[in-house]
C-alpha cells in the first residue's frame, strides 16, 4: 500500500463513505512469517489463524480464504455462528469455538464440523457424552494458567475421563496467556511451567500456548500448535523491541467534505475544546467515532495528507472529524472536497493509532466501522459457494 505522489480523490460514485484498503498479500506474510517461527513451511499446520470479530473487523471470509490458500488448515474463532458461516466458506479447514459449548449445542457443533473449546467440566462431560452415542468428534481441552476467565482449573483434570478425551480426534490442550505482551512479566513463565505440568498428562493430545506474542517468547513457548491473531493483522508482537516484524495490512482513508478558510478567531467542535484563528484552514473529514476512529484521539491525533501531519482539532464527533490542514497548503498540497486523507497507513499504524488513543490496537482494528468502501489487495484463491441456512 504505497503513498501516491499526490493526494488521491476519492471516485464520484463512492459518496461520501471513508475507504478501508486491506492487503491480503501482506496478511499473507504475516502468516509465512509466523508459520515459519512454528517451524517452516513443512509445519504449515502447526501455525493457525484466530478470525474471529470478524477477521478482527477486516471480513473473517477473505481472510479465512487467502490463509486456506496459503496452507492455513486451523481456524479459531469466538462463538458458534462465526464457526458455521466460515463453515459455509471452507469445507476442509478445523474450525475451533473459543467460547465452547452452551447445553443443548453439541448437535450443533456436530452438524457443522465445529470443535467446541471444552473450558470447564461440565462442558467435557457433555461433549464426551454427545461423542459417546455419536461419533468422536474434534475438541480442545482450555485449561487456565492464570487468566481466570474461561478455562478449567488444572484441578478439575483429576475428575474427568482423560482416557475418553484422547479418544477424540484431533485433541488440542490449550492455555492463554495473560502477560505474553511484556515479556519480563513474571507470569509469563510461571503460566508455561503449569502448562508443562499439565501436558504429559495428555501426552496425545497437540499442545497450544502461544498467542501473536507468545510466538516471539522463545521456543520453548511454541509447542505444537501456535495461535496469532493480532500480529496477521499487521499488529505488533514485540512492542518492547520497537520494530514490528509485521507487515502493515491496514490502510484507512477518510474524503474531505469541506475546506474552511478561517478568517477570525474561533472555536472548533463540540464543546469549543479547541480554538483556532486566521491565517487557518481546517478540513473536515467523512469519519467519526462511530466507524471506530476514537473520540480519544481528539486534540492528540493527526490525519496525514501526503505524508504530511494534519493535527485533529476539536473533538471527533459521530460522523466527522475537524484537521488542522494550514501546514499541508502552505506545501503545496492540493486539499479540495474529495480528497482522500490518511487516518491509518504504512507509517502512522493501528499501534500509533491506538497509542494516540490510550488503548491497544485490537480496540482500533476490531471497532472499524462497517460504513467504509472496502477494497481487498491481492487475490483471494477460493471461491465462496452459495450461501444457504444452517
């Protein structure tokens, strides 16, 4: 995703819509890059793809079909009904339900070849059960090591048919990681000494504990099943490293719907947070808390016309945005109504967005709004079938 020499224009027939460009040949890297920390490109299966939210809001579907493309054969995501329409797309891949299994469910998961992330006894219990006057069907054993939210206690394994469980195909013991994006904390090896302990108690079953930045740990947090996320997305999995290994996949652009010349002194947006006067043009911008750039940015972003920094002035209301653009005209950069501006780009990132905003970049990627014009770089390899019912 290169800057153009000079500002684009957004397309007449766009409307006023912001536009969401996602480079499915960089998320494509991204995940050769972390297959290839799990072992090369022989160990293809070893490295999966979490795709729920949506494809962390970037569409679940061509993502999850650029990665099957690409040698990806596991998928997690959040709830059943992602499971079943990424289903609908990908016949073949292992699709794993992080929040497991609700009563009365399991017929569900069978139908549509769905592996429920088992997180506590009695869900094992039920699952085995369903397996027991069915077939054996594909399950994970979430076991918590310090996150305490979903997840067995290591406890409740002394209860439980271990020997029945092996007998699922495909078994997967899984643990999460709390701490794994400082990697000094403490946690961090207190959490893979437990689930050391707990692996050769099933020692059949593929072992999985490394998330986006548990993959850069070390080794001997990998095991044998490696579960990014965020850092396919371009996030960055080593924020106390500085560079981000990643390639950017995101590029976020909003059109100009105005162009003020401020010709006195004045205040700006709502709550007259900021004060501007002449010699002053502010640009106001199709793009607002509601497509998910942040009311937090307010009076501490910058937009980017060219390269060039725009300060965002005034508080980020629901639909627009106000920027400082005096800078950029006083360079000479053609800014009219139309003019596609630069809110997340190669150099100014969801992890420099998010920064901006006191959050993380997850918040900035999964809360992009659905209002933006999408257009996909790079090729999707399969084809959708036809959509039908459950």
């Amino acid at each position: 995703m290169t800057r153009r020499a000079d500002p684009e224009i957004a397309p007449q027939s766009s409307g006023s819509a912001g536009l969401l460009t996602i480079d499915l040949d960089a998320l494509a890297a991204n995940w050769r890059l972390l297959r290839d920390r799990m072992g090369g490109p022989q160990a293809g299966g070893a490295c999966a793809a979490v795709v729920k939210a949506d494809g962390y809001g970037l569409g679940a579907l061509p993502v999850a079909r650029r990665l099957a493309a690409e040698g990806c054969t596991t998928f997690f995501v959040a709830n059943v009904e992602e499971g079943i329409s990424l289903r609908q797309a990908l016949p073949e891949p292992e699709i794993f339900v992080l929040n497991g299994l609700l009563p009365g469910t399991a017929a569900l998961f069978a139908r549509h070849r769905l592996a429920p992330c088992l997180n506590d006894p009695e869900q094992v219990k039920g699952w085995l059960a369903f397996c027991t006057g069915s077939s054996p069907s594909p399950a994970a054993l979430h076991v918590d090591t310090g996150m305490t939210r979903l997840g067995l206690d290591p406890e409740d394994l002394e209860e439980l048919d271990l020997d029945a469980a092996h007998a699922l195909p495909g078994l997967v013991v899984m643990s999460q990681l709390a701490c794994a994006d400082e990697p000094g904390h403490p946690l961090n090896r207190r959490q893979l000494a437990d689930f050391a302990k707990i692996r050769p108690r099933l020692a059949a079953a593929r072992a999985s504990l490394a998330n986006s930045y548990g993959l850069f740990l070390g080794s001997d947090f990998l095991f044998d099943l490696g579960r990014p996320g965020y850092a396919l997305y371009g996030g960055n999995p080593t924020p106390s490293a500085g560079a981000n290994p990643m390639r950017p996949v995101v590029r976020l652009q909003a059109p100009v719907l105005q162009l003020r010349e401020i010709r006195r002194s004045r205040t700006v947006g709502y709550g007259a947070s900021a004060c501007t006067g002449p010699p002053a043009h502010i640009a106001t911008l199709a793009a607002g808390y509601a497509d998910g750039y942040l009311r937090a940015i307010s009076n501490r972003g910058a937009v980017f016309v060219d390269g060039c920094a725009c300060p965002v002035t005034g508080r980020i209301s629901m639909d627009l945005l106000t920027a400082d653009v005096t800078d950029a005209l006083r360079a000479g950069i053609d800014i009219r109504p139309g003019t596609l501006v630069d809110l997340i780009d190669d150099d100014h990132t969801i992890d420099h967005v998010a920064e901006r905003a006191g959050t993380i970049g997850y918040e900035i990627l999964t809360g992009l709004g659905s209002r933006y014009r999408r257009r996909y770089l790079g090729a999707v390899e399969a084809a959708l079938p036809e959509q039908s019912g459950p």
